[in-house]
C-alpha cells in the first residue's frame, strides 16, 4: 500500500526566505508525482507534475525534484512572500487505476 | 469556465438524513474520481470510473454511499443517513484517462452534519 508522507506538518517563515518542504513515499513504482496548493476551506490547485522519468519540473518561483528510487520530492520556493501562505500537499499516481495517494500537507505560514 | 465544477459548494444537515452531491468533469474527461478530505488530513481516494463504469471503490466507502455516473458525463454521491463522521469535504476529479496525466480537481463540497 503507498503511504506518503510530509514532514513537518507546519512551517512558519520571515518574508524573503528561500524554503524546502519535503515528501516521501513507500512504493517507487509511481507515474507521476503532483504538488498541490491548498488554501483554507478550498480545492486544491495543482502546482507541479513531475513524470516518474523526470527528475525536476519549475515554474516561477517553484522547482520540484523527484528521486523516485529513493521514494523523495521536494518542492523549493525561492524567495517566499505572504501570499504563499497556505497547505502544500505532495501527492503521487500509481496503481491500476491510478489514483492519488496525498500526504496530510505542510501547512506554511510566511511572516511579513 | 470549462473547468471541474461541484454542487453544493456547501451542505448542512442534520444526522440521519440524506445528501447528494454533484460533480460535472472537464467535458472531454473519461475518468472522474471522488475523494474525501477531513480537518488536517489530505484527501483519501473513495471511488473512481472510467465513462460510466465504477471500476475501484474504496473500503471507506461505506454501504450508506452510493456513486453513479450515467451517460459517463457528471456524476453524484449520495450519502445516507448521514452521520456526524461524515463531515467532511468531498473532491471530485477528472482526467483525460491516459495514464501521466493531471487529474484537474474541483472547488469541493463541505458536508456537515450535524
């Protein structure tokens, strides 16, 4: 069974810092990796795929990596401002049907 | 906006009775995927189809819920009688059904019961 899991599960930082949040996974055999923003009491929006033959994806501020042989992803946000404040949930596609399988979220608060 | 839409955006009830939510995919959308989501927790997959057929249904769908998606176009869950655990918000979810895709999410209905 895929588990996934974010560590820690909430991160407060001053305006300006560069930060790194983490993923891991138990079972390599992914199709892809997908990290979402989620702000409170919303959906959730997608921010970036990596495909399992990919090793990074960025878009903006944002650039995810992906070991998949390791079961690891982080998602870099360079430059953090308050209005990346928000849960960032890792979450990876495998399985028959392929569905997703989410962490429970890093809930980032950036202080002005 | 041609994107994943749900309704009720939000739903209040009392325990015992019973809801129904709707989700209507991107058009051109094969798959369509219901997932559950409680406070400070991620989602957890319930039930996934492919057109019209339901093709994996999770333990934690309970006999009180039930998924359909006629025609293979929008799709609803019902939940009966309705319990306090129940509270929650609902995800629906599409995609083109090709594996290493985007599965595009709609905005959610929050459940609670009361």
């Amino acid at each position: 069974k895929q588990e996934v899991t974010q560590i820690p599960a909430a991160l407060s930082v001053p305006e300006g810092e560069n930060l790194v949040l983490n993923c891991s996974f138990t079972d390599s055999a992914i199709y892809n990796l997908q990290w979402f923003r989620q702000d409170p009491g919303k959906g959730l929006t997608s921010l970036l795929l990596i495909q399992s033959s990919q090793r990074e994806q960025t878009s903006g501020r944002l650039n995810a990596s992906l070991d998949k042989s390791s079961g690891r992803s982080t998602l870099y946000i360079a430059a953090s401002q308050p209005g990346d404040s928000a849960t960032y949930l890792c979450a990876v596609l495998s399985g028959a049907n392929s569905k997703l399988t989410f962490g429970k979220g890093i809930t980032l608060s950036v202080r002005p | 906006d041609t994107g994943v839409s749900q309704d009720p955006r939000h739903k209040i009830t009392k325990r015992g009775q019973n809801v129904t939510f709707r989700c209507d995919p991107i058009s051109e959308h094969n798959r369509l995927y219901w997932y559950r989501q409680t406070l400070g927790q991620g989602p957890e997959f319930l039930t996934y189809f492919q057109n019209e057929a339901q093709l994996e249904k999770s333990r934690l769908l309970s006999d009180r819920f039930s998924a359909e998606r006629p025609k293979g176009s929008f799709s609803t869950l019902e939940i009966q009688r309705t319990e306090q655990g129940d509270s929650a918000m609902y995800l629906c979810a599409s995609s083109l059904g090709i594996y290493q895709e985007t599965q595009y999410f709609g905005p959610g209905t929050r459940l609670l019961v009361l």
